[in-house]
C-alpha cells in the first residue's frame, strides 16, 4: 500500500485489484474504484479494462456508460486484448453504447489478433451469422478451430454445434460428441444439453439412458429448458432412472414455466391423466393451449379433444389460466433440438 500511496501506478492497479476481488483483504468495492482510477488516470490498461467493466455493470459505482466507454476505450487504444475484448461486446450487444456490429468485429478482430480466446470465439460467431461482416463459414470455423484449441470452452461447444448440425463443415457426430465433452469438462452448462441428446438419441456414440440420465441432470440443474425437458421424459418413461411421474412434473413445470412447448404439452398430460398429481382439467387445457400456440401440433390435437368433456365453466377457468401465465411469461423456446451457440460473456 505504500508504494500505491506514493503513486506507484502498477501498486495502485494490484492493490484496486485486490480490494475488487478480495484477495487477501476484505472486498470493498469503494476502495477498489478509489485506486483502480488512479492507475487508470496513468495509463494503466488493466485498471482501465476493470474501470471500464464496472461502470457498465454498476459494480462499485452508479452505472455510467459514457465513463465505462471512456475507459474500455482507453484500454482498447492500448492494444490490451481484454479491452478490446469487452469494447467489442459492448457494440455487438448494444450494451452501454449503440449496437454495431461493425465495430464489435474490429475490436474483436483486434483481440483475437493477439490469440485472445473469448475474442476468437466471438468472432467466429459473427463470420458464421454474417454480422458486421460478409457470412464466411470458412472464416468462421478457423476462428472458433483455433480458440478451441487454445481450451476456450464456449469455442469447443461452437464446434460441437457445428459439426452436430453440418453448419460449415460435413456433419460428424463423432467430432460434435468429442467437442461437447470437452467443453463440457470445462463446466460449460449449454454443452451439457448437447450430451444429454447425443446418448439419448445415439448420435455419435451407442445409445445410453443412463448416461443421458446423468447429462441431462447436468444440464436441468443449470436451467437449460430443453435439459429439464428430456429428464422429465426420462423419468416419465423410466429410461436410465427408476420411472417416476413426480419427478417429470418437477422437470416439465420447469421447463414449461421456461415456455418449452413440448414441456408444456407434457405437463398437461401428466394433468390431464393425473400421473403424479391430481386431474385438473383447466391446467392440463391451460398447457395445451400454450404449447399449441407455440405451434405444437400434438398439443392442438390433445387441446381439442380435452376441451370436448368440459364444462363451460373449466373452460373459462383454464382461458383465465392461460392469460394469466402469458401476462407474466412470454419466453418461448423453440420444440427443436435447439442447440445453439455460446458467445463469451464480458470479462473482467
């Protein structure tokens, strides 16, 4: 702390640093902003970078976004990838300053110029949509090839994806189930999904429900709608666990409440039936009619049908339902298998 109070810049930066991220003294956010600014105000680009990030986010200071875009810039202009890195998505996002994607590739093709995984990664995705410029799937895979080999997670499910789906390269599912365990070694949850199918499904490897089982549990527990999705079925029909209609109604309300349609579909049934709870007739309508207006085609079909046997007043009730959930949710997931790509949060 001296040589911070006498104006050693790197000092100030490792001690803002340490007060940010409490380490080996207690978090005080103040005090870090207090001596982040000073390394920043000479130059410092890591200060900056954490400066620039906090004044977006609000962490320690009310959010700024022309002081966050002052600083990240700042760093940016210094050739620090991580700047740059975090400028980028501010653009991409529209994120405390206007959306561009031109910009976003520029600082992203900047940073990643200097072998920045995050910014492969992301940069990758833009040449695979054609945003900010011309779609180039060769491009594109080079980039997420590369991050991926470097161990950025988010690029070894980009690749995963592409290889599952055909998307720039020839479909191989052996490849896509080699990219998805790795990241999923790494703890990246959309990965976990990938898995939860591939076993399910037998793409890439002999089917296994159990070891589906164990992925999908993976991918529930960390929110994804489709993972929670695929364990209710699982438990539904007893592949891989003991059969349990409890469990695929904790799983499908989940997913349901998320706007997976075929959760929502499912969920009516186990209402509709009373598997694992009581009949109700207006929530299991209520389920239908959503995952039909999602364009569920089962669910219309289920939907007619139920509403044939019921009294007017079930009928009002469930519509009640129904208008209730939507006022409140509004969040759809697509019925597909919905495997998307991961671009790398801000970093600090």
């Amino acid at each position: 702390m001296t040589r911070a109070g006498q104006g050693d810049a790197e000092a100030q930066y490792r001690l803002g640093n340490a007060y940010l991220k409490g380490i080996d003294i207690p978090l005080d956010y103040a005090q870090a902003i207090q001596w982040l600014t000073r390394a920043a105000e000479q130059g410092i680009a890591g200060a900056q970078t954490e400066l620039g990030y906090s004044n977006a986010h609000g962490r320690g200071v009310i959010q700024d976004c022309s002081q966050a875009l002052h600083w990240l810039s700042a760093a940016a202009e210094q050739g620090f990838p991580v700047g740059q890195y975090n400028l980028g998505k501010m653009y991409e996002e529209g994120f405390c300053a206007p959306k561009d994607y031109t910009q976003a590739v520029a600082w992203y093709q900047k940073a990643a110029e200097q072998s920045f995984g995050p910014a492969e990664n992301n940069l990758g995705i833009m040449y695979q949509h054609g945003n900010g410029v011309p779609r180039d799937v060769d491009r594109a895979m080079q980039w997420l090839q590369k991050a991926a080999d470097q161990g950025e997670a988010a690029a070894q499910h980009n690749l995963g994806e592409a290889y599952f789906s055909g998307r720039g390269v020839p479909r191989d599912y052996v490849k896509a189930l080699e990219w998805f365990r790795k990241a999923a070694s790494q703890e990246l949850s959309a990965s976990y999904y990938g898995l939860c199918y591939m076993y399910d499904e037998g793409k890439g490897v002999p089917p296994s429900y159990t070891d589906s089982a164990s992925w999908c549990r993976k991918s529930a527990e960390a929110g994804h709608a489709l993972g929670q999705t695929v364990l209710g079925d699982l438990y539904f029909k007893g592949k891989g666990v003991p059969q349990d209609y409890a469990q695929a109604l904790r799983w499908w309300r989940l997913a349901a409440e998320q706007g997976c349609p075929i959760a929502q579909h499912n969920l009516g049934h186990l209402f509709e039936h009373g598997k694992g709870v009581r009949v109700d007739y207006p929530e299991a309508l209520k389920w239908y009619r959503l995952a039909a207006e999602s364009g569920n085609r089962v669910a219309v079909s289920s939907m007619r049908a139920l509403a044939g046997i019921m009294t007017k007043k079930q009928l009002q009730e469930s519509e009640s339902r129904a208008s209730a959930w939507q006022q409140n949710r509004g969040k759809t997931i697509q019925a597909s298998v919905a495997l998307t790509d991961v671009s790398v949060r801000p970093i600090n």
